[in-house]
C-alpha cells in the first residue's frame, strides 16, 4: 500500500479566501498549494524562523559579531560584477536570468521556478516552471508587485522533477526552505534577490501615479545607489525622482504590511544573492552563502566583469535624520530634494555603507511599524540580528 504524504490531503485555499497571516499575507503563493499544510510553521509572518533556517541551509547561522554577516547574512563572499554583454531588457544586466539558463543548458537543473507577466499586464506576475531559456528569459526584469512564486509547487511533485532551481525574494524563500524536505527533490538550487517595499498590483500604480510623469508607459523602475528613482518608459526615454522628493505622506500606506514587517531585506536563505545595493552605481552586488551558491556563481564566471566591494561614508547621521522625518511624512519641495541629492550623492554613503543605510532606514521604520501595530508580535517577530541593527538609534514612541 502507497502511503499519502499528509500535505496532499491538504486543499489549497480558493483565492478569494481570507489567508493564514491575514492582512500580513505576502502572497507568497504557499496557500495556493496543498503545501498550506505546512502554513503555521512556514509562513514568513506567522512564525519569523530565520536562524533556525539558516542552520539547516549554510549549517550554522550569522556571527551577529562579525558586522557584515550581521547585515547581509551567512556568505563565504561577496563581489561586484556586471555582465560584460548585459541582457537586453532585463533589470540590471541579466546575472540572475544568465544563470538560470546555464543551469537548465548544463542538465544541473529540470525546471526553473520564476514569474513571467501576463500578457494584458507587463507588471501582472504569473509564476511558471521554466523548461527553456526563452521562457527563462521572457521572465528576466522585475515585477515590482508581491508575486506567488510558490504557487506551482504542486506542478513539481506531479511533473516528477527531481532538480530545480528556485528564483525568488526572502518572504518566498523562507517559506520554500521549510518545506524543503516536503518536496520530494534530490537538489534543490535557490537563487534570491533581496527585496524590500513591495506592494500589490494596485499599490503600484498609486506608486506610479504619484511618482512618475508618465505612469502607464513604465517599463522599470528602481531605485538606486544614487538616491534617485529611477524609471525607463517605452520609448527608451528615462526619467529621475529623487528619493527625498518622494510624497512620502501620500505613499505612506502603499507598502504591504508584509514588507513593512519584513526583516529579511537580503534574503537569507538562499544559495546565492544578486541584487545591486552592496555595488558601486551601474554594478550588481552579489552574496555567495554556501558552497551550492558558489557552484552556481561559477558557470557565468567568464561572463562577468568583477570587483572586490568597497565601503565608503558613515550613514549612522543620514539614518538618525531619515527617522522622524519618514515618521511625520515629511515631503520636501522638488528643488530642494534636487539638491539633497546632489548633495548626498557626492558625500553620502557608498558601496557596503550605502546597503547599510538602506537596510537601517528600513529596518528602523519596519520596528516601529510593528512595535505600534503588532506590539503582541515585536519579541518574537524580529529577528536577534534586526534588534541589534535598530538598537543603534534612538526610535519615537
Ligand atoms: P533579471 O535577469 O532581470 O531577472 C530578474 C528575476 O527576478 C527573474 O528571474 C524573475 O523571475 C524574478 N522576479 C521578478 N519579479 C519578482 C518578484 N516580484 N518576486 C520574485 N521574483 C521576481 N536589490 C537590491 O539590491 N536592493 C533592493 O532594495 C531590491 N529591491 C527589490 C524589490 C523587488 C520587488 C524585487 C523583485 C527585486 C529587488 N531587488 C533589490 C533585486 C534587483 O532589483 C534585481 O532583481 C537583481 O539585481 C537582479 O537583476 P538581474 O538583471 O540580474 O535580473
């Protein structure tokens, strides 16, 4: 007699159904499977479970004394690099979707997990299982919205794979790694970007709206190391925001109240980490956890242009500042937001300091956040490290 695994009695939710982690619901996609079986323990907001993960995947967690694993988690490196021929299209120069295709080219992998766009909304995330490079490559270039990666995780147990690579952000990840085992794989490779601000389809176009003079020709955004948003419309054209011109009061309540309760900016779980923020401008920053992060680095090696990463500035000010000002919605006039950006972008931080300003800034607001809404969940929601990291200012009641 075949034995059922207790999950497939489990029945993924309707999607109009009220979720697990209520209003905290990152849309991770895990409901939408029988993995929701597993929600209690697995969710990224019902059970914050990053140490614990994180020996199970690196075999120890972060050294909170060694400064730049208390920020970026478990590594073994970190490097710049961009690709020498970047990806037409892509976010930055295509390191993540190049990856993912040498993978599936070399046989190391079956299917990759990764969100294209549906056809009617280039920002709409449908999630797939990848099986060619031109699938692969038609989900290259962010959708800044939640998306429910883990969605087709069914679709892997019935298509018998038993190689995958998984793309995807911290919230998603975290869930993933606790199912892990459930899978039934023989290996799994997981390949994340950091990820912070996310917010639904609908809270993407009031972002748009309020930020960009043309949001409906919007191809990509990002916000970069020059403290400037930066956005390419359809016709090639591009268009700068700074950071401090930002309508803060208006897009106060556009981030999900998951990604204003998340603590896992860099992506801790996974294998390897590619995202910009740790990089000079124009350069990707990339975190190699482990040794299967470091296998999967390898294969676009020859492909790549490196430098060792640097630090510059002190962002401790620029942090403390940014508090209340964020606190009380402050928006400053566009001229003067100019030329705080000139100002900052020659003498604020940069490279390593730049991805910790990023990360004290968002750390900082996400506690208060969840010190004023969820004070039930504050001790056991933020992670050790987070709590050391916000302990270096002072906070508003
Ligand atoms: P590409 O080759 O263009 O591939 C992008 C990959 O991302 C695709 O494989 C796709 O499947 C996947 N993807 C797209 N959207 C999503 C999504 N919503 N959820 C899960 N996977 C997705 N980096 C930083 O350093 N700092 C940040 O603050 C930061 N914020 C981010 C916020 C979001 C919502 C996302 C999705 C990414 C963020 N990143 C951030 C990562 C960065 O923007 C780039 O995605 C990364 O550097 C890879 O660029 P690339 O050109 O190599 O990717």
């Amino acid at each position: 007699m075949t034995s059922v695994s207790p999950h497939k009695k489990a029945k993924a939710l309707k999607s109009t159904s009220r979720r697990p982690a209520k209003e905290l619901c990152s849309e991770c996609g895990l409901c939408d499977t029988y993995y929701i079986h597993y929600v209690k323990e697995a969710c990224a907001f019902i059970n914050q479970q990053i140490g614990g993960l994180e020996e199970q995947t690196h075999k120890r967690s972060r050294d909170l004394d060694n400064e730049n694993e208390l920020y970026f988690g478990v590594h073994q490196d970190m490097i710049a690099a961009r690709k020498q021929q970047p990806i037409e299209g892509a976010q930055w120069t295509g390191i993540v979707s190049t990856i993912a295709i040498e993978m599936l080219n070399r046989g190391l992998v079956e299917g990759v997990v990764c969100v294209q766009n549906t056809k009617e909304d280039r920002f709409q995330p449908m999630p797939v299982i990848a099986r060619t490079p031109e699938e692969i490559l038609a989900a290259r270039v962010n959708k800044p919205t939640l998306s429910p990666n883990l969605s087709v995780l069914e679709q892997i147990e019935k298509s018998g794979m038993t190689r995958l690579l998984v793309i995807g952000v911290g919230c998603q990840i975290q869930a993933l790694r606790a199912v892990e085992k459930e899978l039934g794989l023989e290996k799994l490779y997981v390949l994340g970007t950091p990820c912070v601000d996310n917010v639904t389809r609908a809270g993407l176009q009031t972002f748009l709206e309020t930020t960009s003079r043309s949001p409906d020709t919007v191809v990509h955004y990002e916000f970069m190391q020059d403290f400037r948003v930066h956005f390419k419309h359809e016709d090639g054209s591009s268009e700068t925001v700074p950071f401090f011109g930002l309508k803060t009061n208006k897009l106060k309540d556009v981030f999900a109240p998951s990604c204003m309760t998340c603590f896992d900016y860099v992506n801790s779980l996974a294998d390897l980490v590619v995202g910009y923020m740790g990089a000079p401008f124009g350069w990707q920053w990339i975190v190699v956890r482990n040794d299967t992060g470091k296998e999967m680095l390898d294969l676009v090696q020859d492909q790549l242009d490196t430098q060792p990463v640097m630090s510059q500035g002190n962002r401790k000010e620029a942090v403390q500042q940014s508090i209340p000002a964020y606190d009380k919605g402050v928006t400053l006039p566009m001229w003067a937001a100019k030329l705080m950006g000139v100002v900052i972008e020659k003498i604020g931080p940069k490279g390593l300091e730049y991805a910790r300003f990023s990360i004290d800034s968002h750390f900082t607001r996400n506690y208060l956040y969840v010190k004023r809404n969820y004070p039930e969940k504050l001790a056991a929601h933020v992670p050790e490290f987070a709590k050391r990291i916000v302990g270096q200012y002072k906070l508003p009641e």
